[in-house]
C-alpha cells in the first residue's frame, strides 16, 4: 500500500464541493448512479467495437445500505478500472473520464451517450461521507483489482485489492449527520426520484426498483393512448388525465425528446414554476424548466429529455446561452402546431377544452410574436347563439366589417337593443380578451368594439328629441343632464339622448382605448384614481323613470335627486361598473329611496 496527493487545480477544491457546488445533498446518489451507469455503457461501447468479449452476464447496478458498518455501497459490473486508470480518472479532480473515453472511442449518432460531462460527480459523495472508499477491477483480461481511500483531505491511499469480477464498489462511510442514508425508504425515495428511467437495472439491498424505459424514447407513432396516460399517472400519481399531449422527437438542430401534456382545470395562469421535469440522458435534473419554456406554458406538466441542454457544473441547473432559447423556441412551435392540428380535425374537441388552454393560448400569442402568427386565427369566443367562433369567421357573416363584443355574456338591455338590430355579439370573460383584440386588429387588420363603448346612430330615435327650448334656452335634453350632472361624481361626463329604446334608463358609455387601458390595470393588478377617464354617463329621455326624475325636480327636489343617483347606481349594476367597496352604498341608498317612496304614499 502506498500513499499519494490528489491532484487539484485550486487549493482546498473538496471542500468546496462538499459546501457550494451541489444545492442538494441528496444530489450525490444521482451521481454516483449515473458513473455507474456510464460504466456499463463504456462495456457496451468496448464490445460492440470488438474490444470486450461479451460474457452474457445481464449489467445490474446494486445499492446496498449497511446500519452496523455506516456505510452506503453503490456497484455496477461495467468497464472496471486499471490502477493507472484510478490515478487518472479519480484522482485528477475535474478530469473527465466521460469525455476522454468519448474521444477515444467517438460514435456517431450515438442513441444512448455517456452522462458524465465534468468529472466532478464522484467527489459529490463526500457531502454525505467522511471517507470514501474505491474497489474495482477492469475488464480488460489478466487486470490487477485495485483498492483506494480517501477521507476528503488531499491524501490517498491506493493499492491491491479482492474484487474478482469485473466492476466497481464505491463505498461511503456516512458521518453521523448524514446517517438518514442509510434508511432503505429514505435511498428508495432518491433513486426513484433520480434514476427511475435509467437504462440498466438498479436493485436496492437485493430488490429490484422497477425502473421503467421512458416513454419519450419510443417513437409516437408505437405509443398507445393507454401508454400515454398511464405515463402522465407515473409521473403525476394524484392528478386527473391530462386533455391531451405532445411527444417530442427532434435529432436537428439539437437532440430534444419528451412529452408535453395539458391538464385539466386550469383556472388561471401559474407563472412561477414549470411542472415540466427536465432531464439529461435519462438522469433528472430538475423538478421544473422555467429557463427553457416561456412563461405562459407554465400550466404544461410532463417530461423534457436532451442531452445537448448545457448545464452547469454540478447538473442542478441550467446555463442560459443560444441553446436553450432555441429549445424554448422549437417546443413553442410544436405546441402552437398541435393546437392548430386540433382545431382543424377535430374542432368540438378543440372547444371543448378551449377554456383549458385559451390562458396558454392568449398570454402566448401576446408575449411571443411567432407564436401569435401561427394560432392568432385559431381563437374563438362565444357569441349570443352560444356558439364558438373565430375572429374571421364572425367577419364573413358580419354586415359591417366590425366586431362587436361584451363582457360576460351580458343580458343588459344595451345587449338587447344590438341583438334587436341583428347584430351577432361575441362574449368576452378573460382578462386578456383586450391587450389580445389589440393584437389582433394590428396583425389581422380588423376592428373589435365594445358595444359600450359608443352609441351607434341606429339605437338613437331623433324623432322624439326634446328639442323644444324653455325660458332660459335651454332644451329638455339639456335640463335633464343638467339635473343628473349636479348629482354625479364632477369628473364624470353627462350626456341626455334620445335612444330608440325606452327601456334604458342610463348607461355607461367607456371609450374603447380607456376601456381596454382600464382592462389592462385590471390584469396587472393596478388600481387606477382615475375610474371615470374616457368614461360617459348617457340619461335616456324617453325612459318614463327619467321623465319623472325631471318633472319631480321643481315640487319634491330631494326625492328628484334620489331618483338621479338610483338611475345611476342601477346602470353602474347592469353593467358591471361597481367598484367592491360601492356595495354597501348602493344598498343604503337604495333602502333609503324606498322608506321614502313608502311614507308618500301612506
């Protein structure tokens, strides 16, 4: 046995792995799997070049925990290693024998490449052990077994060892704190959380783990519905069947598998973390990909496999460059293609799930320009027949070439009146239905207007317009929105028309760009002191309330006032105007109005 110092690059590197390079301790396990990993497929590798006869025995990797000895043993029977092959490959900090075998012995189109990029993934067992110890013996015929031992100082031992088949032993001498290790639950939990999909077979203390091959590896065209959804069960036990999925499947400009899936009852956007795990030639990486997918696919769950993704040293998280983007970009596209594919083959699958997905679809089609050309004429609103359309198709039906449009479905009288003309309505509840109609009327050219937003000539009847002038010179128009006006909030614009409906008493008119504005502060959450901007209160003077209103201002003026804010207040309720804290207001006042109604008539 003979002693000898770790070869390093920078002073005191172990323990700055054991502190700063992983974020989780439990990362070690990963590690350690995947070099085991990476030994088999070197084998294989060897044999398939004719370097290494094949001796039929099945590659298995073994994890085995013992409480007496504190020690936590990881083995695969894959290459082995020669003395000489320890002294370079573990001894050398951050050599990688990954990338020096790979060069050695350069595949093309490899289907399954080695993990291991860095050669750092060995010393990640020194987060949890005080000492380490190495058993191992190479494949190549007539190789020595060589032992070697490390306590995490700069020092080493190596030397002969016992082993006599080919593989290798890493043996982790736990510490005390880091004694839950060698719970079977607890290292059950990190190999199925970390090497579920690996390629070779792991056994924990003899049983064997199950692990499955991923389903992102089979072409789409093998896989069955039932394989799929049983898949998304695998990865989300306690959630419902996804709506539908995506598999990836790209070889250029970047190798990129896996399965996208849409879940049900997505309510509203989740912008803060992916559900999408992404891994690295079958090892998990992370539980989320918020650094490869935008944000308005955060409501996608299901899995991402590449191993051209550019991680940083440790595999825990992603480095930002070209790349990623381009992935980012290329998954936008597949999803933006499938929800097009949908739409045109099998459209009442489409609606039916349409209020699943119209969050995707909309804060999609306003962040990212490509992806709102390729579904900006796959978006559809419900219109007053209870029927799903699109923008254009709304157009080629139209007598005018503009979209007219309310909110939730309205049953207001001011609804009613377009619906008596003939005009088609379509039906807006998303918060985003007006930064998306801008969008649209810039892409598309076309033109949405809220049906609150201006009166159109048709509802104004100017044959019964109070026209005729009083002692002052005033007409009855302006006399009653004189009268409401002294009532009113003095920022709020009054006007007195004479609307073909009689049944109107007042309503709200709100520019279209204020209202869309106004919308917008909604979405981000900002509360506005200016409430009544671009914003017109319209008294109807052929409303018999109205007419009363006017004719009580001179004998029961306080009575005539009450009447003027009820109008309002009933307007500001049809139309949904109603600020949160004007409730109880309306209430009273309402509850005054009548107390007063009644002690007249008694």
């Amino acid at each position: 046995m003979r002693k000898n110092s770790l070869s390093i690059h920078s002073e005191n590197i172990l323990p700055i792995i054991k502190k700063w390079l992983y974020s989780s301790r439990d990362i070690f396990l990963r590690e350690l799997i995947s070099n085991a990993t990476d030994a088999i497929k070197k084998l294989r590798v060897l044999r398939e070049c004719g370097q290494a006869s094949d001796d039929a025995i099945p590659f298995e990797i073994h994890v085995r925990t013992d409480k007496a000895a504190k020690t936590l043993t990881i083995s695969d029977n894959g290459i082995g290693m020669s003395e000489e092959e320890v002294e370079k490959y573990i001894a050398q900090i951050a050599f990688s024998g990954a990338e020096d075998f790979l060069e050695k012995y350069k595949k093309e189109n490899t289907a399954d490449p080695i993990i291991g990029h860095f050669g750092l993934g060995f010393y990640s067992s020194y987060m949890v052990a005080q000492k380490v110890e190495l058993k191992t013996l190479s494949f190549s015929p007539g190789a020595d077994p060589v032992f070697w031992s490390c306590d995490g100082s700069s020092s080493y031992e190596i030397g002969p060892a016992d082993p006599k088949e080919r593989g290798t032993d890493v043996i982790l001498h736990l510490s005390e704190e880091n004694a839950e290790f060698l719970q079977e639950q607890k290292v059950r939990e990190l190999l199925e959380r970390y090497c579920a999909f690996m390629p070779d077979p792991i056994f924990l203390n003899g049983k064997p783990l199950n692990n499955s091959e991923p389903l992102w590896s089979k072409p789409p065209s093998s896989c069955t519905q039932q394989e799929y959804l049983e898949f998304y069960r695998k990865l989300y036990p306690m959630k419902e069947d996804p709506l539908f999925w995506i598999h990836l499947n790209v070889d250029y400009p970047f190798r990129l598998q896996g399965i996208l899936y849409f879940p049900k009852k997505i309510q509203q956007m989740e912008t803060k973390l992916s559900k999408v795990m992404l891994f690295c030639n079958r090892v998990f990486v992370s539980d989320n990909c918020n650094d490869i997918l935008p944000d308005y696919m955060m409501i996608l769950r299901g899995a991402i496999d590449s191993p051209d993704i550019p991680l940083n040293v440790s595999r825990s998280y992603l480095q930002i460059d070209e790349k990623v983007r381009q992935l980012g970009a290329h998954i936008s596209k597949k999803i933006a293609d499938k929800l097009t594919s949908l739409f045109k083959t099998d459209r009442q699958s489409y609606i039916a799930n349409f209020q699943e997905i119209e969050w995707l679809l909309k804060l999609g089609l306003l962040h990212d320009d490509k992806f709102r050309d390729r579904v900006k004429d796959i978006l559809i609103w419900k219109n007053n027949s209870g029927e799903w359309t699109t923008a254009e198709e709304y157009l080629d039906r139209a007598k005018e070439k503009k979209i007219y449009y309310c909110k939730n479905e309205c049953a207001s009288k001011m609804a009613q009146a377009y619906l008596d003309r003939g005009v088609e309505l379509l039906y807006t509840s998303n918060p985003v239905d007006s930064p998306v109609m801008s969008a649209l009327e810039i892409c598309n050219k076309i033109k949405f207007q809220c049906i609150e937003s201006e009166l159109e000539e048709t509802l104004i009847d100017p044959s019964r317009e109070k026209t005729l002038l009083d002692a002052e010179g005033k007409s009855g128009a302006v006399r009653i929105a004189d009268l409401f006006r002294a009532e009113l909030p003095k920022d709020l614009k009054v006007e007195a028309k004479s609307l073909s409906s009689d049944a109107i008493a007042g309503l709200f008119l709100v520019d279209e760009q204020a209202r869309r504005m106004r919308d917008l502060g909604f979405l981000v959450q900002e509360k506005s002191n200016l409430a009544n901007i671009g914003r017109t209160f319209v008294v109807n003077t052929n409303n018999k309330l109205v007419q009363a209103t006017e004719r009580l201002a001179a004998k029961q003026p306080d009575l005539s006032k009450r009447l003027a804010q009820q109008i309002y207040d009933l307007a500001k309720l049809s139309q949904k105007e109603l600020e949160q804290n004007e409730v109880e207001q309306i209430l009273s006042r309402q509850q005054s109005l009548l107390e007063e109604l009644v002690s007249a008539s008694v």
